[in-house]
C-alpha cells in the first residue's frame, strides 16, 4: 500500500534537509567515532574506555572538590603511538642488553592531546632528588594564602645528613654561617639540585606539609623517606602534569615552578636528547648506597623527568633508572630522550 504524503509536508522535509545536512552528518561522524574508541577492538576484545577524575578535596572547604586532571587510559589503539611504543620497548631491550641499565620505566604524554604510553609503568624507584619538585610545590601551595613565607630567612649551620650520597654535586653551594630565605633556597634546591637546601626546607616545615601533597595526588609516600622505592614514573608525572594545567597551584606559581625547573644547570639526561635552544623544564634524581667495607657504590638509580617544549607539540617525558654505573644511566636517559624527540619530530611533520 502507498502512503501519500501532502507536499507541503514533504517541501518543508526537504528543506529542513538541505538546511541541516551539515550537522546531520557531522553527527553520524561524531557518532561513529565515539562508538568505535568506546568499544574499540584490541586482539579481538571489547574495550571499555574509562577515565578517572583525579580530585584534591580540602576539609577547610567542604562545598568545593577542585579538579586535578583525569587519569585516562593508555593510548594503545592510537596507530602512531602504537608503533611508538612498540619501538620505543625495543630501545629499553636494546639498552639493557648492553648493560647501560638493568632496569628502564617509560611515561611519554603529548601534551595536547592527553595520549600517552609507558613502558613498566608501575616499577618502583627510589625519588632521590626528584622530591625536590613536591617540596617546592608544597611551600608554594603554602605561598598562595601567605605570600611572606617566601621571605622567611633560615640560617645555615650544619651539611644535611641524607641517606643518599649526592654524586652529581652543584655547582653553587650554600655557604656555613649564612642565612637565607626560602626563595633563596627553592632557587638553589631546583636550579643546582642542592641537598643542603632541601634538608633546610624540609626541616623547616612539618611533615605532614609533604605528605598533603602526596595525598593531594593519591600517590602513596612512606615515612621513611630516600630509604626504599616506592615512586614511578607514572605517578611522577602528575606533579608535573598539575603544574602545566596549573590545577593544582595558581598560575602565578605554577609558571614560577616551570620557569625554575626549565632553569636547571643540569645538561645530562633529557637536555642532552634534545637539540639545544629546545626549553626542558625537568628535574633529574641520582642515588647510590656506598658499602662501607667495600667502598663499593651499589644500587645505582638515575631518574630525569621533565616537559619537552616542542614548537606547537609540547610532551611530557619520565624515564626512571636502575643500574651500577651512573654514567651508562644518564646515556640510556639521553638516548631514549633523543628518540622521543625525533619521534615526536616525525609525527608532527606527518
């Protein structure tokens, strides 16, 4: 049977078609897309993507539940980043083939994007130096509600007295006697990687100022602090990634942490990857335990962890170390930053 249908019904149909062709295809574009990375194939599979809002609430205010970033999944049905990391996992195998690690962890995020991999993502470090970076973001959290605690002077009277003996020394000092104010201190502490200036600043303020930090991020921190592995390079990089969002401290402090950390005299590592010129906000982290009756350095761990500002591809870069010489370490951090660069290179001409 044939239904007629009354032609002002059907020109006005017709209309509404040419004038919303658009959008109608743009929505069944949109559609298809959402539908295929929601259950995008992986071997056969269904996979569900779900992202995980990651969330700083403070008791002092109840009503609010500030935003951190989203911990979204790793980007394995990306065909670039795919193929990334697929190479990426054979330059880990080559180097510790050739003894420059025993032990290589991996994060790479493209900062626009939110897409990123990682290789023995959840292996534990040592952070060594690399909580110098939370101790900075934990008295500018501090800074934001009383801005003269940065002018407060410390004096300093006796060297630290860390687990950790500090192999890569810097290259200015805090001299003995000297006060300073801890503005002065985070400066050094960043930009020279000062053990003296942490320990001055750590003391300084209550433990629990640290672990709020920590806990802000839902990263575990023990209290024995430098003593055990306890850091990866995933959780390592949400300081970092806070810091680049600002969602965590101001803007003003955020871009003040960056500016520090792109200031680092620190040259090895990821900085030596890159072409020169290239701005690396990045801090590096090295340990090693000295057996005292061998006076044999052992448990060697190098860690540099940083933003790459790549023209127009900014990517976040963590690679985290475990070896017995500290020189093979800082080659295998060069040599994969190196890659990453070039990659990242290739993909933004593509």
């Amino acid at each position: 049977m044939r239904v007629q249908v009354p032609t002002q019904k059907l020109l006005a149909f017709q209309k509404y078609i040419r004038n919303n062709c658009g959008a109608i295809f743009l929505g069944l574009v949109v559609g298809t897309i959402i539908g295929f990375w929601v259950h995008a194939p992986n071997n056969g599979a269904i996979v569900q993507l779900q992202s995980k809002p990651l969330r700083s609430p403070d008791p002092e205010y109840p009503l609010t539940n500030p935003l951190l970033g989203y911990d979204n999944p790793e980007s394995t049905n990306f065909g670039q980043l795919v193929n990334f990391k697929s190479k990426l996992s054979k330059l880990v195998d080559q180097e510790t083939v050739q003894n420059n690690a025993s032990k290589i962890s991996i994060y790479f995020r493209d900062m626009n994007t939110g897409h990123w991999i990682s290789i023995n993502e959840d292996e534990p470090y040592t952070p060594a130096s690399l909580l110098k970076l939370p101790i900075m973001m934990a008295y500018y959290r501090l800074a934001e509600t009383d801005p003269k605690i940065l002018n407060k002077e410390i004096g300093f009277y006796v060297k630290n007295n860390l687990v950790y003996k500090q192999f890569i020394n810097p290259a200015q000092r805090l001299q003995v006697g000297k006060s300073y104010t801890i503005d002065e201190l985070i400066k050094n502490m960043i930009i020279y990687s000062d053990n003296d200036s942490m320990q001055l600043l750590f003391d300084n303020f209550t433990p629990n100022v640290l672990s709020k930090v920590f806990s802000d991020m839902g990263i575990f921190m023990p209290t024995n602090l430098g003593v055990e592995d306890f850091l990866s390079v995933k959780n390592y990089a949400l300081f970092l990634r806070v810091l680049y969002g600002s969602t965590y401290l101001n803007s003003s402090y955020s871009e003040k942490a960056l500016e520090l950390l792109s200031k680092s005299e620190f040259k090895n590592g990821l900085v030596s990857g890159v072409p020169e010129g290239v701005t690396v906000a990045h801090k590096f982290g090295e340990s090693g335990l000295v057996d005292l009756t061998t006076n044999i350095i052992k448990n060697r761990e190098f860690h540099d962890c940083g933003i790459v500002y790549y023209p127009q591809k900014p990517y976040l870069l963590c690679v985290m170390t475990k070896g017995n010489d500290l020189n093979n370490l800082e080659k295998s951090v060069s040599n994969i930053s190196k890659f990453v660069y070039d990659e990242v290179k290739n993909y933004q001409s593509k």
